[in-house]
C-alpha cells in the first residue's frame, strides 16, 4: 500500500474521540480520517457535498461534525 503524505492536517476532540483529519496530497477534496488512532476510512468532496467513501466505518453524529469542521 503506497500512503502519500498529508500536506494539511486537523485534531479535534468530539466528546471522548480524538479526530485527526489529514488531506491526502495530490487530491485537495479527499480526506483521510482517524478516530482514537484508529484509520475509519476517507471522506470526499463533490459538489460541495461531503460524503464517506464505501467502506468507511465512520459514525453519522462524528461524520456530521467533522464536516463542520471541515467547512471552515
């Protein structure tokens, strides 16, 4: 597996988690999304809309936060 690294990176605390959010480089509209240390999956950008990439084992109340976040 090749991981590319994150040219921007956010930590934020959601009640007890700790949310690392790292944009994958060379895609500005794709996230790579950690939950305690945890890799959950990846959330992408498309016409202005965030959605979770199949597979992606990230809970609805945290994915509507770190959407938040990501905003702004």
């Amino acid at each position: 597996m090749n991981i590319k690294a994150a040219a921007f990176q956010k930590q934020i605390k959601i009640g007890a988690d700790l949310v690392v959010i790292d944009r994958v480089k060379g895609d500005d509209l794709l996230y790579r999304i950690m939950i305690n240390q945890n890799f959950k999956g990846y959330i992408q950008k498309r016409d202005g809309l965030f959605h979770r990439i199949d597979g992606s084992d990230i809970h609805t109340l945290l994915f509507a936060r770190i959407c938040q976040v990501l905003e702004n």
